[in-house]
C-alpha cells in the first residue's frame, strides 16, 4: 500500500482554477471529509488479521485527516474561494 502523488502542473492548475465555479471550492473540503469518513478500507481486512498494522496506522493516520478537516472546514473553504479569485 503506498500512497500515490499526482503532478500538477501551472497550466492545470491554471485551468481548474479557472473552469471550476465558487461552490466548487467552497464544498470540495466537505465532500473530502466525507468521502474519507465514509470510507471502509482497511477495517475488515484488520478484524480478520489483526497483524496488519499498517492498515490500523493507516485508520488513525485517516482519521488525524478528518479530524483536521473538520476543524478547519469554513476556514480551508475560505482559503479556496479567496485563491479562486486572485
């Protein structure tokens, strides 16, 4: 399991800013958050082997992320909103 890294360019990064509207960057921290707090990966191959400790590092390490997020939500949404209009 390892984590994949995307490369991101300035002519796309350029273009998303530019296509994507104001509630797009408004709400992409929210559906983030949801889409990790709904995610089931990795605790039922856990509860069959509990040797796995890569994947329960991997939950708390999830879990940091959505507590992070949700802390933080109105202000990362506002962040977003202000570089959409620079």
């Amino acid at each position: 399991m390892g984590i994949q890294k995307t490369s991101l360019d300035n002519e796309k990064i350029k273009n998303i800013l530019e296509t994507e509207n104001k509630y797009d960057f408004k709400y992409a921290p929210h559906i983030y958050l949801l889409q990790l707090a709904s995610s089931t990966y990795g605790y039922k191959e856990y509860n069959e082997d509990f040797g796995q400790n890569e994947l329960i590092n991997f939950a708390f390490f999830r879990t940091k992320i959505c507590k992070s997020l949700y802390n933080n939500l109105e202000e990362l949404s506002s962040k977003l909103i202000k570089n959409k209009n620079e």
